[in-house]
C-alpha cells in the first residue's frame, strides 16, 4: 500500500481502476476529481516520497565537457608505469598528468588535481564504473540530464520536482546555476512534458538571478497598492464564477511571487555569512561570479527548501570547459574554480547538519580516453566507456569506492554503473522507485530510467 | 477519500489473487522440482533476464526468450540456449559463468557463486519447468496481427453517420451537434448549462478564431444587432480576417514541431524555413481543403500545377517534411533519425497513431509491425532532405531552387569559376596542415622547422590568408531564391533495421501503406519514391483516421479538450471518445464538405454546446468533474501568444503584418558549433507567430506560458498557473511598456477620469466597469497620485505614471487573462 502515499502513483492506481472495470464509477469519479482538483490548486505541494528516506533534496554538480577520470579519481598505476605502449587498436597509452595519493583515513587515492576535495574523502562515495550511450558532448549531456541521448525528455530536476514537490512555494523548485549555456541549452533543465512548473529555473550568477524578479513599480508601497488592487478584482471575479481551482490558484501565484520577490534575494545575499564561511568556499566578499558563489548560494538555497538545485560550472565555447583535445593542463584551472568551493560546500553542510540530509552529486557527461592518437600527445579525446563520478550526504556510504575500470581506465572492469543505474540511484536516495515515478504521455507511461535502470545497493548506507 | 481508495484497492486486489496462474504441478514434475524452479530459478529470471528476454521486454534481445521452457530450448541468435541435464553444453550457463568472452550474462555484473551453482543443478537434473508454455514471439518481420481483428477497434473503423438521438429536453439545441451532446447529458443525469451573454460570446469566438480580444466597436456593433444571424455575422467575419490564419496556423505549426533552426548540435539556422510558415498561415486563411493540405505537404512537389506560383507554393508545402529534427554533429550521418522523426510527426499529426513505436520492435499495442514502419521508411530513405548546414559543412545543400539548375548555373559561374580554385587549394593546405600536426611529436613544438618544408605555423597563416581571400567573393554571391523543401531521389525499398540499429538489416520491405489502414502498394511501374501515393493513401476516403483527428483537433482548440482526449493517439493506448457518435459525424460531415475546416469552425461555433456559458450547475461538478460531457463551456487561460498579441494590441503597438525572412547573419559569416551554437532573440512588434523559433532553445517569453515544444510535435499546449509568469506582468519590461502606452492612449483620447476608467474596461475586458469597480479605481489612481508626490515624482509625469500602474493592474487581472 506504500504506493498510496504518493499522488502520482495513487492516481495510476486510480487511472488503471477505471481502465479495467465498470465498477463502481461513482467512487472512482470521485477519487479522480480530488485528484485533478488538488494538483490544479498547487503542482509543487510538498508530496511523500515512495518510502522513507534519508536524502529530503539534492545539489547535482555538473562539470561540462567531460572531465578525465583517470586524472581525477580513478587511480591507474600500470597507466603510468606502460606510458607510451601502443594498444591493439594503434593508439598509445597516456600517463595521467597528475600524481595520486592517499587520502583519509579511507585510504582512497585522488590526484593533486583536486587537492581540496581529497581531504574530504571520507565522506565521498567515487563510482569507478560510470558508462554513458554517446561519445559527443551534446548527446551525452542529455543523456546524463534526462536518460536520453536522443530524444527530448524531461530532466532529472524536473522528475525530482514531480515527484516530491517543494519545501517552499516562495522559491523555484529546481533551481540551476549556471552562467553559461551548457550543451544542448535549456534541454538541459527542460520538463518536456512534464508540467511546465517543474521546469528548471535558471540563475544566471550576477546581479538579478531571477527574471523580472526587481520591482518594477515607482516604490514598494506602489506594487503593494497595486497587488491589493488586482487582488480586489479577482475576488471580485472569482465570486462571479464558479470556484475554479485554476482562479484561485492564479491568485495564488501573485501571493508567491511577491513572496519569491522578498525571500529571493534574500537567499541570494551573501552579506551576512561570515568571513569564515566566505573563506571556506573561497569567495571573496561581494563577488556574485564563480563556482563559489554558486556553491554558497546552493547552500543557501537547499537551507530554504529548494528541492533541486544544479550548479554548472562552465557552458558549451570551446576553450573554457574540461573538453581537453588539445592539452590535459586546461583541467587545471577548472578544477581550482571547483575544488575548494565543493570542499567548502562539503564542509559547511556537515557543520550545519545538513549533509546527512542532502545528497551531493559531481558528474561529468563522460570521461577522457586514457590513450592518444600520437605518442606524447598533451589532450586526451571523449571517452564514454568508462568514467568517473561521486556521492557524498544523504544515505550515501563515504569513504568508499564502487566499481572499477581495468588496468588502463579504458573499459569497465566490475559493477558496472549505466547512467540509467546511476539516476535510479539517485532517485532511491531521495525515496523515489524510479519504476513507479512515471507519467503518461502520448499513450504511454514515461520514466526517468525508460526500461532501464537497477538501484546500486551496495552504496546505500 | 484514502479509505474508499484503499476500499476499491481492496476488490482488486482479491481478484488479482483470483487471477493469478494456478501453480501447474503437472504431472511430470514433483513438489520439490517445483519448489525449487520457484524458489531458486525463477525469481533470478524475472530479476535479472526477463528484461530483454521476455515476451514482454520492451525490445528482445537476440531473439532469445527465457520466459518459457520451449523459449530456452529454441534459443536465439546464438543458439539453444539449454541442453537439459548437461550444464557445460547449456549457453545460459555457460553465459551465467562469466567465462566466455563475448557471452556474459546478465550484463550488470556476475552472480552470485551460489546461483550459479543451483541454475547448474537444474539444468543438471533436466530443467524442470513448471511455467505454462508462451507462444513463442515471432521474428518483428512476420506481423502476428490479425489485422481483419485489429479493425474493429474503433478507430479503425470508417466514420459512420448515426441517426440524430431523441432527447427529452426541449428548446435547448441549435443545431444536430447540441442533439449528440443532450442525450449524453440526460443518459448520465446532467443538467445541460445555459447560454453565455452576448458580450461574452464575441470575447470567446474572437479570441478563439483570431487570438486577439475583440475591440470596443465589435462588441458594441454585436450587442446592437439584434438579428437572428447576429452571430453568424461574427463568425464570418472573424473567419475571413487574416488574423485567423495566424492563430489556426499556429496550432498546426505546434503539431509539426515547427522551428527555423535545424536541430543539430550546432542548431543551424534556416532562413528559408518561414516561407513554410507562411505557406500554413495562408492555408488556412484560404480554407484550403485539409486533404489537398495534406497532399501538398507530403508531395507538393509532385502534385500537377497550374501555374509556376502554384508550382512554387506547393514546393514550399514539402516544408513540412524538411523541417523534420536533424540531429548530432554530422546530421548527414544520423538519416535514419531524422526519417524516425519525420514517421513518428506523420503518425502522430495526421492519423493519431504512434508509428514510430514500431521502429524497434512490432508496437505494442497497436497493431503496427515494425515491417510496416520500415515500408513508410522506403519512401522517406527515397527522398531528399536539404542539409542546413552543421559543424563540419557550415553552408546550406540540397535546397530546391525556385529558378532551373540550368538558369542557376548562369548565374553563380563567375562566382564558383572564382571560388573552385580557391576551395581547391584550400582543401590541399588542410591535408598539408593534417601531415605536419601528425608527423610532428607534439612535445618537440609544433613550430619545429624541417628543412625543405614549410613549418605548421606558416601553412596555417596561408590558410588564414586564403579564408581571407575567399570570404568576400562567397559574401558576394547571389542568394538564390530557395525553398527548405525536399525532391525525389534514387528510390528503392528499405531493409528491416534490427532493433532499430541502422547497422543490423534485416529484410528488405516494399514500400506500402499500413497494413491496418489497407496496406496499399506501390504500383510496379512506380518510378518515383513513394510520397505521392502515400499523400492519396493519407487523405482517402477510406482511411478512417485523417477526417476523425483533424475535427477532433478542431474540436479541441474551440472547447479545450477534445472528444477524444489524446488528440494525437486514437491507439488502443489512447481515451476513446467521450461522444464516438458525435465525433463520427462531424468527420462525415466534414468530409461531405470538402474538408472545409472554416465550416467545421462554424457549424461547432453555432451549436448551444458552443455557446454556453462557463458557469454551469455545480450540482453536475461530483458526476462529471472534467466537463468531459459538456453541461458548461470550459474556462481557458489565453495561450502565451494571445496574452503578448493582446498586450500589444490594447497598447496599440502591434504591427499586423505578415514577416519575411529573419534577421539571420549572412550565411557567409556562419561558423556555428556545437561549443558555440547559433542563438538569438529577434525583437519585434509582429504578431507571436512570426517570433523566431529555435530547435534548442526556447524563446524566454513563450517558455514561461508554455508555448509549443519546437523539438517535438505538441498537440496540447499546457496552461500552468506559476509564480514565474506572475513576476512577469508584476516586473517585466514588457508589460510595463505596454501599460504605459495604454495609459498614454486613455490620457490622450479622454480627458474625465470616469471616461478613461470605461475605455481602460472595454479596451482591456471588453466590458464597462461596475460602480463598486469605478470607485475602487478612481480611488486607486487618487491615492497612487498622492503617493507619487509624497516620493517626490515631478508633478508632469505623476498623471501618467498613475494610469500605467492602474493599466498594469488590468492587464494581470484573472477576468482578462482567462477566456469564459
């Protein structure tokens, strides 16, 4: 019966009655009114998960372009010591760039790439085993949002945001951060045919991150003036009319946006962190730019009960992302945009008692290959086969890793983790059964996962 | 209400039990062989196999089945997969093992040591199998339908004119539509609704034939006939305006996912893309026949022409397949994609099916086999598509030219007799510039010079140089007119693609219509790819979807919802109609009339069902809480182009006419990738319909009011309520604007406030304002006046600044947003 606790599998439940049978119409009728009338007033009501969990929301961290597992977190000593043997298909294997070592008391090596992150290691759980469909950027990134690499589907964000509601009307509930387009634009946060509401919102890091979120009217008091005035006419109109849940929920709606209005920027201001948070992420004071700022502001976010949240940390121009064709050393800078905000972001929710709660998610569209055309070659290409990414928080084993790639980084060796495995994953942690997160559209029951997916256990604290 | 649920669970659940297959202890197998297949061997099939190898798996993996005994004995693609009682022969083990290289099952990872062992011990004793034998699935080539079965279900049958219902209500209908909808109404015990007033009336059929609110003079000029054919009046005129195409036209773009970007990752733009937008807008304000519509779309390009204009529209028509998605870095690569694409919006648009469902597999549910799809894949494998442009190729091929290859010749020599050398020279530089980056250990500098060769650095300046050299010839050339259309080419049929895997064929499909629809073929002379026949196959009388879908779209657009409520699935997987016998009617109806929608329009628009009012008894709300039975019009939020159409109309900003090309970059200058992709807002006054639309990125306004999909065919828009779109009549530089014009043109035509106060009311709602309402605002501008000067606004531009906030106000307000 554990399937009644949510709206949206109660009215499958209910849908699949009156498929079936004659029986009783009247009941079912009912049922479906209530239904309909309960998700047209408030879309985004907070809903119980599927079944008890430790996870209540979710910062998903996204690095574009596809960033090298085996010069991050997949440690590969014989890709060192074979430097330069050739491989059956010609190519010539490449020495990571970076040294490991080490860390915790795990135990679990991660290169000087991210040596902020390292010593969080304890509380990461590195996936060794992560494979995607597509080798191109567009594709993959899809297929890491949305389970797709093809086709327009709605993103993990939107599913979330379907499936749990939020925890504050007066904030989106998916919210991304990021100041620029990433591959495949806002495919990336779309809900496609989920309802338009649990469609990411984006924030662009800087002065006004909402959209015609400023005031508009000549002062305050004028906009409050003319809230009661529209306020008085669609009373007004809703006491002519019948009550139609849409007329009062658009009242409603002016309700939480003048509410999005005052909490917005609020969460949006850093002015009142200390010094020592600030120094924690590594952001200077008054900067609105940076992943510091984005991490600083999920923080924020997830304390007032945004549900989603993704930070990107760069877009799709060539030169400026982890896409390392032409020489390893561009990761460099990214991982330092990256490594000490996440450390500190890591950091702060466990001081605040916030990561038990809140699952942490870093990921890239796919890894790098371990191996070049040319002998010495500086970039490595995409690599889909096999790449890494960790958990951290909510319901998550730290200090562990899962799965692992063979000797060289190429293929994956054991434990498996499909990007389909990886979503059903996430959604277990959040309560979600990614088999019963569905929705119908044109004719048929869509999921996250499609037919796919297996929830990896053994990472389940 | 959770006790009732729990209460009907309750039923179900018992019968779930009662069905469930009665554990076969056949006589062959003992207790214990039974217990143990379903203890151990069972629940590790259906955890781990039944996935891919079931007859139910979505898609089954190399034609093996493991849901059945006789499944495991045939096998699939490899082989039998069980020898009983010798383990090292049987493939499951072997495959369960882990030990052979390319068979290693299941895929996530090995089981346990433990299960293994038991499956062994089965297998060993003989495989005792306990299941019910299931019919093995055949190949997905050889259909298991029986087709002369399949269409009897509903939709498949012709539509059939029914004899008019008695009813017991009198003096309620106004013509036969009103006799389907009242015997429904009184067969469930509904109150049938009353009429709308006139005022009303005029705001619904205005907006709902033109998107656009009616103006102060139309409604005054309804409300003063008093006519028995005052409404017919409206409609037709309503229906003759020009701004009717734009709105009706827009609900058939939606359908066909229309955009002016190709979709690749580098979304290239389509310059050329709005003559076929155009084309749509002008159909339907020419009430072309839907069939001919049709059949310019599928094959305008080789339907017979009067006239060279004629010729030329009908080229532009085959727009509609052009615009199909393209997809990846090299578009030209991923055909059979952009062929799916093309099949699954044909499917869906004009006849309501999921074709594309059976790209992979025989649909599921309806009864389309994946032979079937791989016929209409002949057709459009046959067919050109123009090539926009992508990462690699970045200009425009196989565009069909309006002028003769032979005049275009002519004209672009000069241009190419300049451009062939260069292009050949460059061509060559970039393998030079290739054989130095691959012959130059990237370690030892790139720039290292070789002695008797040029060095990488020099060959990539020359390069640069000659790009510089070539870029204002290409500048130069003239843009021929073109079409994004599509031609003939090389016809044949289509191989099976296995799976859906365009590398794994299987066999060869004649081209055909089908099967559930007829199956027609091609005839054997048939020269050319096919599309001509499959337009007639579309739009024949016989297929009984066409006519049905295309009035229960119209249906739909006047009334919110349609008749059937999955608009573009009349599948088994889709609501039937809620009034088949109505619906069948209109489609006879329809097509005795030519396939005139406009008369469709009017004779649904004349129907009492038409003109109730949105109120009705709330006595029916427990009986029929979704109106599915109509005892009162529905209530609809205006979609995101009626609300910027109709600011700016009130404000006296938009601009009426029809657009050209957009202001695209010159495609000399294109060098989009899929780092950088094309992306642009366009600004304009003009009406929504003409805002350029991108593949990837939806336009920031018509994505907070959720305005159509580009990437896929969408049937029904949305019409969410969100704080988003608060914020934007509450903030946004745009409705500000537009209330400030407004407040402009009251102040400037009257000078009373009570006067500006009823043109704000009739401009904006269509209505004069009650006195509690005069009140409130004259009370409202006074105070807002006063709290102007009390924050120190200039005392010139406080009168103003008074009335665009009161104009504001209106604009957000429920009553203007909401059509009753």
């Amino acid at each position: 019966m554990d399937s009644l606790d949510c709206g949206c599998s109660r009215r499958q439940a209910i849908r699949s009655l009156v498929g079936g049978s004659l029986l009783l119409p009247g009941i079912i009728a009912d049922l479906l009114a209530a239904e309909q009338a309960s998700d047209a007033a408030d879309p985004l009501a907070p809903r119980p998960p599927h079944f008890p969990a430790k996870a209540k929301r979710i910062i998903f961290c996204y690095m574009t372009g596809g960033a090298s597992h085996v010069d991050s977190f997949d440690y590969k000593p014989k890709l060192f010591e074979d430097h330069g043997k050739t491989l059956k298909n010609g190519k010539f294997l490449s020495q990571p760039k970076w040294k490991f070592r080490p860390h915790g008391q795990s135990g679990t090596e991660v290169s000087e790439l991210f040596p902020e992150l390292a010593e969080c290691v304890d509380d990461l759980c590195i996936i060794r085993s992560m494979k995607t469909d597509h080798g191109d950027h567009f594709e993959a990134t899809l297929g890491i949002h949305t389970g797709s690499v093809t086709f327009t589907r709605p993103s993990l964000g939107s599913w979330v945001s379907y499936g749990l509601g939020t925890m504050n009307q007066n904030l989106p509930s998916f919210v991304v951060l990021a100041p620029e387009l990433p591959y495949a634009g806002g495919q990336v946060w779309a809900s496609d045919f989920l309802p338009a509401c649990h469609q990411g919102t984006r924030i662009v890091p800087g002065a006004e991150p909402i959209p015609n979120m400023k005031p508009h009217s000549a002062s305050p008091e004028i906009q409050q003036m003319e809230l009661g005035l529209l306020e008085f006419f669609n009373r007004k109109h809703l006491e002519q009319h019948d009550s139609d849940p849409a007329l009062a929920a658009r009242i409603k709606s002016f309700e939480t946006a003048f509410g999005m209005q005052q909490e917005a920027p609020e969460a949006f201001d850093l002015s009142k962190e200390s010094d020592a948070t600030l120094n924690l992420y590594g952001l200077e004071r008054s900067s609105t730019q940076g992943f510091a700022w984005q991490c600083l502001v999920a923080r924020r976010l997830a304390e007032r009960g945004v549900r989603f949240i993704e930070l990107i940390d760069t877009g799709s121009s060539s030169g400026h992302n982890w896409d390392a064709h032409a020489d390893m050393q561009t990761h460099l800078p990214l991982a330092q945009n990256v490594d000490r905000p996440l450390a500190g972001l890591l950091k702060d929710l466990k001081s605040r008692g916030m990561l038990a709660d809140t699952l942490v998610v870093w990921t890239t569209e796919f890894g790098r290959t371990p191996f070049t055309e040319k002998l010495n070659a500086k970039g490595r290409e995409h690599h889909p086969k096999a790449y890494s990414s960790w958990l951290a928080g909510g319901g998550v084993k730290g200090g562990i890793t899962y799965g692992t790639s063979d000797d060289y980084g190429i293929e994956v060796a054991e434990n498996l983790v499909h990007v389909h495995d990886f979503h059903a994953t996430i959604l277990h942690l959040l309560g979600l059964d990614h088999k019963r997160l569905t929705f119908r559209h044109a004719g048929r029951d869509f999921r996250l996962t499609d037919v796919h997916g297996n929830v990896v256990e053994a990472i389940l604290a | 209400m959770v006790s009732k649920t729990k209460r009907v669970l309750l039923v179900f659940g018992l019968w779930g039990s009662w069905n469930l297959p009665q554990l076969g202890l056949s006589a062959q197998l003992s207790h214990q062989d039974v217990e143990f297949f379903e203890k151990k061997i069972r629940p590790v099939l259906v955890d781990h196999c039944y996935l891919c190898h079931s007859s139910s798996s979505p898609q089954v993996q190399g034609g093996l089945l493991l849901d059945s005994r006789d499944g495991l004995l045939k096998g699939g693609k490899s082989g039998p997969a069980l020898v009983p009682e010798e383990p090292d022969q049987s493939l499951l083990i072997k495959a369960l093992r882990y030990t052979e290289k390319d068979l290693k099952m299941p895929p996530s990872g090995k089981l346990p040591a433990e299960t293994i062992a038991d499956f062994e011990l089965w297998v060993e004793k003989g495989a005792p199998d306990p299941r019910k034998p299931v019919a093995v699935a055949s190949l997905p080539q050889k259909p298991n339908y029986d087709f002369a079965e399949e269409r009897k279900f509903w939709s498949y049958r012709l539509p059939c004119q029914s004899s008019l219902p008695k009813t017991k209500t009198r003096c309620w209908s106004k013509n036969w539509i009103d006799a389907f909808v009242l015997e429904k109404l009184e067969e469930k015990n509904l109150s049938p609704g009353t009429p709308a007033d006139k005022r009303t009336l005029i705001r619904r059929a205005t907006f709902d034939l033109t998107g656009l609110p009616p103006t102060p003079q139309e409604i005054e000029s309804f409300l003063q006939d008093a006519s028995p054919n005052a409404f017919d009046k409206v409609i037709d005129r309503l229906l003759a305006s020009p701004r009717y195409g734009e709105r009706w036209g827009r609900f058939w773009l939606d359908l066909v996912r229309y955009a002016d970007t190709a979709g690749d990752s580098a979304d290239y733009p389509v310059p050329q893309a709005y003559l076929y937008r155009n084309y749509v807008i002008d159909s339907f304000n020419q009430d072309k026949p839907f069939d001919q519509f049709v059949r310019e779309q599928v094959a305008g390009d080789l339907l017979p022409s009067q006239s060279e204009a004629q010729r030329w529209q009908q080229i532009m028509a085959t727009g509609y397949l052009a615009i199909a998605r393209r997809f990846s870095v090299v578009p030209e690569e991923y055909k059979h994609l952009t062929i799916d694409d093309t099949l699954d919006n044909l499917g869906r648009s004009i006849l309501g099916l999921s074709v594309s469902c059976a790209r992979c597999h025989d649909h599921k549910y309806d009864p389309i086999p994946t032979a079937d799809y791989y016929a209409l894949y002949g057709i459009f494998d046959s067919t050109r598509y123009p090539f926009a442009g992508s990462e690699n190729i970045q200009q425009q091929k196989d565009f069909v030219l309006r002028m003769s290859p032979a005049e275009a010749e002519k004209i672009l020599k000069p241009y190419s007799d300049q451009l062939v050398p260069l292009d050949a020279e460059l061509k060559r530089l970039k393998e030079e510039k290739k054989a130095l980056e691959k012959g130059t250990p990237e370690t030892e500098g790139a720039d290292a010079a070789v002695p008797g060769k040029r060095t990488l650095k020099e060959v990539k300046a020359e390069i640069e140089a000659l790009k510089q050299r070539r870029l204002p010839i290409a500048a130069q050339m003239p843009i021929l007119e073109a079409a994004y259309a599509v031609a003939d080419e090389d016809p044949h049929n289509a191989r099976i693609q296995r799976r859906g895997d365009p590398k794994n064929l299987g066999d060869e499909v004649p081209r055909r219509f089908l099967q559930v629809l007829g199956g027609q073929d091609l005839l054997p002379a048939e020269k050319g790819s096919g599309r001509l026949e499959l337009a007639e196959w579309l739009t024949a009388p016989e297929n009984p979807l066409t006519a049905r879908v295309l009035v229960n779209r119209v249906w739909q657009h006047h009334f919110g919802k349609g008749l059937v409520s999955t608009p573009s699935d009349f599948g088994k997987r889709g609501s039937p109609p809620t009034h088949s016998e109505l619906l069948d009617a209109l489609a006879v109806r329809f097509i005795q009339s030519g396939c005139s929608i406009k008369a469709m329009h009017k004779l649904i628009m004349m129907s009492q069902t038409y003109q109730l009012s949105s109120d009705g008894d709330p006595g029916n709300l427990p009986r029929d809480p979704g109106n599915d039975f109509l005892w009162k019009f529905n209530r609809q939020r205006l979609d995101a182009e009626a609300i910027r159409d109709s600011l700016l109309m009130i404000s006296g900003q938009l601009d009426l006419s029809q657009t050209g090309p957009h202001p695209f970059p010159h495609a000399s200058t294109w060098s989009f990738t899929q780092h950088n992709p094309f992306t642009a807002v366009y600004d304009t006054n003009r009406r929504s319909v003409y805002l350029m639309t991108q593949r990837f990125q939806r336009h920031p306004y018509l994505s907070i009011f959720d305005g159509a999909d580009p990437n896929t065919s969408t049937p029904l828009r949305s019409s969410t309520i969100t704080p988003i779109q608060a914020l934007f009549m509450m903030n946004s530089p745009f409705v500000h604007e537009q209330a400030d014009r407004l407040a402009g043109r009251l102040i400037a035509t009257q000078s009373e406030s009570q006067k500006r106060i009823d043109m704000a009311y009739q401009l904006v709602l269509g209505r004069l304002p009650s006195t509690e309402e005069l009140h409130r605002s004259q009370a409202y501008l006074q105070q807002t006046e006063e709290k102007l000067k009390s924050i120190e606004v200039p005392a010139e531009s406080r009168q103003q600044k008074a009335w665009a906030s009161y104009a504001g106000v209106l604009l957000s307000s429920n009553e203007f947003i909401f059509v009753e």
